[in-house]
C-alpha cells in the first residue's frame, strides 16, 4: 500500500491512497471520532483514491493516530474471537 501526502496543513491534510478499502475503513473509524469532515474519492478503478480530512478540534495527524489504534485494537478483537472457536 503506498500513501502519498498531496496538501497538509494543521487542520487539513489531503491524501492519495492505493487502495480503497483501507480508505473506506479509515473515513468510518474518522467519522465515528466526530472529526468534521472525512470522504474519499476516485475518478477512476485504475487511479488511486483521493482522501481529504478536515478537523478544527484537534490536529488532524492525532485523528489518524486515534483512528488507526481504534482500528488495531478492533482487528486484535476479532483475532482472538475467531481463534477462540
């Protein structure tokens, strides 16, 4: 997967992903956080997506941290859950 920063400032940071489905995951877990505005687009199946975040409360590079542990921890869930049976 690569990630490529196109435009970041403190309250805003726009991103170019590979794949879709970790931008999907990432916009829902960002959404759930209450940040102000998290969307990714695509103009093409070929192109990677274009993800734009946007927070006035806190940094938006601590969002993504917060989002990416959230993700972790919940993948470490399902890890033990299937395991267990």
């Amino acid at each position: 997967m690569q990630v490529e920063i196109i435009k970041e400032d403190k309250n805003q940071v726009e991103l170019k992903i590979d794949d879709v489905t970790v931008a999907e995951v990432l916009r829902v877990y960002l959404n759930e956080q209450g940040i102000d505005f998290a969307a990714w687009k695509r103009e093409h199946p070929s192109k990677p997506v274009t993800f734009v975040i946007k927070s006035e409360g806190k940094t938006v590079k601590k969002a993504i941290s917060e989002a990416v542990e959230a993700i972790k921890k919940d993948l470490e869930n399902i890890e033990k859950a299937v395991k267990k049976k």
